[in-house]
C-alpha cells in the first residue's frame, strides 16, 4: 500500500471515470487501474464496481474509503505543518467541511485568497462535523464550513450559500412520470425516507424540515453510507429520499424542487463558523473577512453552475 494507490482511489471515487481520475492524477489509466487492482489486492475486497457505463463504489469500497480520505488529510496536515516549521513565514489557516461541499467548490472559495495572500497555506480537513466543532471548541482548526443552523453562543458566522433540497420518490412514484418541477410538503411528508448517518449535516436538516411542518419523519430502518446510495435506494423503491441539488446525480430524472407550507421553495444554507475569541491573528481577520464579503459574491456568480461543482 502506498500513497500514490490511495490518490488513485480518492480520485475514481470523486470522478466516477477511469480517464478523467487518470488526468486528475497526471498518469496514465493503466497506470492508475493496476494501481487500484493492487491495492484492492492486499486490502481483500474489491472498492470499485466496473462497468462499461460506470464505475461506483462497493459496499467494501465505501466502508474504506473514510478511512482512506484520513489518511490522504493526514498526509496533507503534515506536509503543510513541516512547511511551516521550515519556512515560518508562511502562516496556516485550518478549515474542516461537511462532506456535502465539494472540493471543486472549496477551490473556487480558498483561491482568490490565496492568489491575493501568497506566503498563506490553507489546511482542509473533511470528516463528521460534530468532530470539526469539537476540534474547532480545542483550538484544532480556525474555521468550519457546514450546514447552518449549529448555534452556539461562543461562534461568530458567516453565511455562504444556499441550494435546493430535492425531493427524490421510491420506485412506485416514479412510474408515475410526475410531470411537475415541485412538490408540496405536506403531500410527501407520510413517506419512508432513507437517511444517512448524522454526520455532515443533511440528516440535522431533514429532521428540522419535518419538525418545522408538525410532522413526524419515518426513517427507514437501515441506514445508507452515502449520498449515492440515497438516490440510489429511492430509485430501487426502498424509500423516498431528500438530496442537496449538487449530490442529485445527471443520470436521475426524478427530482423534485419541495414547497414548504409558506409557498417557498425548501433550501439548505451553508456557513462558515470560527470561535469570535480566537480570530486575533491579522491572517485570519483577513480570511473571515473574505468568507463574509467576498465568497457570497463568487457564490452568486456561479448561479446555476453550482450543482455541478
């Protein structure tokens, strides 16, 4: 096992195609796919399922691949701490971030400062947000971008963006062919819904939907690993699901913009969050700075692209 089979598969999984995984690590595909046989070899259990239409996951494959994205943050958390033991003059900023954004789009955010600030490095570190605040409560991390609605009283905020929340029926509603762009609320709340773990925030949003209508939600019993596995098990009909529009893969037709019970349309909001006590540093007055005046601005000139980051 090496670093360079770990790239390999944080790659495939985020691309879902050997040729542009391949581009992204600068080698060829061959390369790449025997770099992944190999390491899937050793490891006793295949990560990927391979077709001649698409690559996913394995079950084995998503059990592992947390493990896998530690160890590549942990690498990363290293490099970067030696630089600056090496070379003090360059500062850190560490960032944790919910899973649900995508690195595309936490590019888009980090460059503007980073071209603007060339002797800063930024340290992101992704993983279950009730760890990230507790790391950013410890002093582990200056910020974490998640999904609003965390509150605590130490915080200071800054708002991001916003996206829809799609609905996603089971199997037997989507024969119906529905032929409107939105659903009402009240008329989807009495179906199972298939959840994931309460770890980067969409399940805390879901259960707040249904908290702020009155109603009860009704969890399907198992619990999915990730947010393909969500679409995937509404469209094989074991439950309805609920999706940010940017984890609502191209290959699904059946998505639904919800109205909730005031005529609007259901969103979730994204957040930037930093203990108002520990921001004293002029590098990271600066960074809060930006994520206040200046990432809302590069959100909106996004517009509709941001569910393809």
């Amino acid at each position: 096992m090496n670093l360079q089979q770990l790239h390999f598969v944080s790659a495939l999984a985020s691309t879902k195609s050997f040729t542009a995984a391949a581009e992204k690590c600068h080698v060829t595909q061959p390369t790449l796919s025997n770099g992944i046989a190999l390491l899937e070899e050793e490891l006793g259990g295949r990560l990927f399922l391979r077709s001649t239409r698409k690559v996913s996951l394995t079950p084995f494959g998503i059990h592992v691949l947390p493990s896998i994205m530690d160890t590549l943050t942990a690498q990363a958390t290293i490099l970067h701490q030696t630089r600056a033991f090496l070379h003090p003059d360059r500062r850190l900023i560490r960032v944790g971030t919910s899973p649900l954004i995508s690195s595309s789009l936490l590019s888009l955010i980090n460059e503007p400062f980073l071209r603007e600030n060339p002797d800063i490095d930024i340290v992101l570190r992704e993983m279950n947000m009730a760890d990230l605040y507790s790391m950013l409560q410890g002093g582990g991390l200056d910020f974490v971008v998640g999904v609003a609605g965390a509150f605590n009283a130490q915080w200071d905020t800054a708002f991001l963006y916003q996206e829809p929340l799609l609905y996603m029926p089971p199997l037997a509603e989507q024969l119906h062919n529905l032929q409107a762009q939105s659903v009402k609320f009240r008329d989807i709340a009495d179906n199972i819904y298939v959840m994931v773990p309460d770890a980067c925030g969409l399940a805390r949003a879901t259960r707040t939907l249904f908290r702020n209508h009155r109603c009860e939600l009704q969890e399907y019993s198992g619990e999915a690993m990730g947010y393909h596995v969500l679409e995937e098990w509404a469209m094989l009909g074991i439950g309805a699901a609920i999706l940010p529009q940017s984890k609502v893969s191209s290959k699904s037709k059946h998505s639904y913009n919800i109205i909730d019970k005031d005529g609007e349309m259901v969103t979730l909001s994204y957040e930037a969050v930093w203990l108002n006590s520990s921001i004293q540093s002029p590098h990271l007055i600066e960074f809060s700075k930006h994520l206040r005046n200046v990432v809302p601005s590069i959100i909106a000139g996004l517009n509709t692209g941001l569910h393809q980051l």
